[in-house]
C-alpha cells in the first residue's frame, strides 16, 4: 500500500510558493583548493598557506557533488548541470574538471581574493544566490566542506538567504516522480535520518554520497569547447570584505617518537605517568 504523507508534510508542499519546472536544473558549488595529497606548508612569515607552485584540484566533497549532479541527469531527472566557481583565473582550469566529467557548461565569477581566507563563506553565498537569481536552477549541490577552510557554512548560508529548504551531510538522494519534493538520507551522530523537502532546495554531499568519474582526457579536450561564462564578482552588487581576519597560521606540532616496552606492566604505567590516558 503506498504511504500516505503526514498532515504537516502535506501543508509544507501546499504552503510553497513556488513548483518546480518541468526541465529542471542543478547548479553544483565547486572550490578549487590544495590538492588533498599535498602536504601542506605555511608561509614564512605566517600568515597563510603557501599556495604558490602547489598543486590545486577539485575540492573532494565537490566532486562528489558534480558527479551527483550528473546521475541525476543520467537518470532524466535534471536537463542541464551548471558547474560554478568562484576565485582567480586559475578556476578556469577547476570549472574544465567539472565540464570534462559532463556538466553542460560553467560560470566563473572572477576575484583575485584569496579562497581559504579572505573570500568568506558568507560572500560566496551571497555571490551563488545572485547567480541562482539569474539562472533558476531546481536546486542547488555543493560539498558539504571544503577541506581548505573547513568552515562548512556556505550551503546553510545560501539556503538562509533563498528561503530554501537545505539537506546537509547528504549519503543518498532520490527525487520524486513528480519532481516536485526530493528525499535525502543524512549521516548524523546517531546513525542516518531521512528528511523529505520541497524543490528548489540546497544539498550539500558528504563523502559517501558516491564515487565520482574521472575526467578521461578526450572528455578534456571536449570541454574546452563548452562554454563558459566569466563575470566580474566586484561587479555583483556583493560586500566581498572578509569579516573575520586570520591573525596567525602554524603548522601542527611534530609528532614524538613511539617507545618500546617490555611488558604490559610497563605500558600501563606509562599510559598512567606519562601519556596521562589512564
């Protein structure tokens, strides 16, 4: 027998103001940030992060985010993915990533701030509502973190801003048949929960939403051809000055070296005396 909806549910979806379109749409949020592998060094006078000469990717939760993005339209349920980035000309190459693994085209709002630090999340909410403003998307799909700033704000932010409804630390996503409401299964402390929620919405992915592709490299050579549009952020009507300012970076301390014992007698009295654990 099909399960009928609660009452609150039923209002929720009637009390929306807005249906989602038949030809529906997803922006996916992708950050260019220090490649995962790279070990990670500070400035000399310690201010920032070395990011010069240093190898960048694809933000590891934005991948996933794009590579949901793309099952979804696989599946017939989005006809277009639109990949956005914000940041300095070197986002181009970041944007190509996306479009290589099949986002349709890309949008890049150009600044020459600093990402990790100076480029805050608030601002980057701001700067992706006016572009939601001006392209309509059903939703929206980001990684739930990026793993440069770990602030994790950006998704809850822009969901704030929109009024939207916003899934969180999402592992699966189904959308209706009538493409109007989408589930989503979240990890929480406790285990998973499932929450249900009208479009348009915001998703952010965690890591085992799925796997994503590789961009093999005539899917490469094929998104040079695809467009993609670059706006000026300064030109947005958006305060983009950090609100908060890093006073210090330092790298965590060296770890010690292990010791031997020759008993348990001995590991317990040093788990007692030294390393305080018991």
């Amino acid at each position: 027998p099909r399960r009928l909806w609660p009452p609150q549910v039923c209002r929720v979806f009637a009390s929306h103001p807005r249906r989602a379109p038949r030809a529906m749409r997803a922006l996916v949020a992708v950050k260019r940030v220090v490649d995962y592998a790279v070990k990670v060094r500070v400035k000399p006078d310690r201010s920032a992060v070395e990011i010069d000469s240093v190898k960048m990717s694809m933000n590891p939760f934005c991948e996933i985010a794009v590579e949901e993005g793309l099952r979804m339209k696989e599946k017939g349920h989005l006809a277009e993915v639109i990949a956005v980035s914000c940041g300095p000309d070197k986002v181009s190459e970041t944007l190509r990533q996306a479009l290589a693994m099949g986002a349709d085209r890309a949008i890049h709002i150009k600044t020459a701030m600093r990402t990790d630090q100076e480029l805050q999340p608030l601002a980057v909410a701001k700067l992706l509502a006016k572009v939601i403003e001006k392209e309509n998307p059903s939703m929206v799909l980001m990684g739930k973190q990026a793993i440069d700033g770990d602030s994790g704000q950006t998704g809850a932010m822009l969901a704030g801003l929109m009024g939207w409804p916003q899934a969180g630390a999402a592992s699966k996503v189904e959308l209706d048949e009538a493409k109007t409401s989408i589930k989503v299964a979240r990890e929480v402390d406790t285990g998973m929960q499932e929450v249900q929620m009208p479009l348009p919405a915001v998703i952010t992915a965690d890591l085992r939403l799925n796997e994503p592709r590789y961009a093999t490299l005539p899917n490469l050579m094929k998104a040079k051809k695809k467009p993609m549009e670059v706006i000026e952020a300064a030109s947005m009507g958006v305060q983009l000055e950090p609100r908060t300012t890093v006073v210090q970076v330092e790298e965590p301390p060296a770890r010690a070296g292990g010791k031997k014992v020759e008993s348990v007698d001995d590991l317990v009295d040093k788990l007692k005396s030294e390393a305080k654990a018991l």
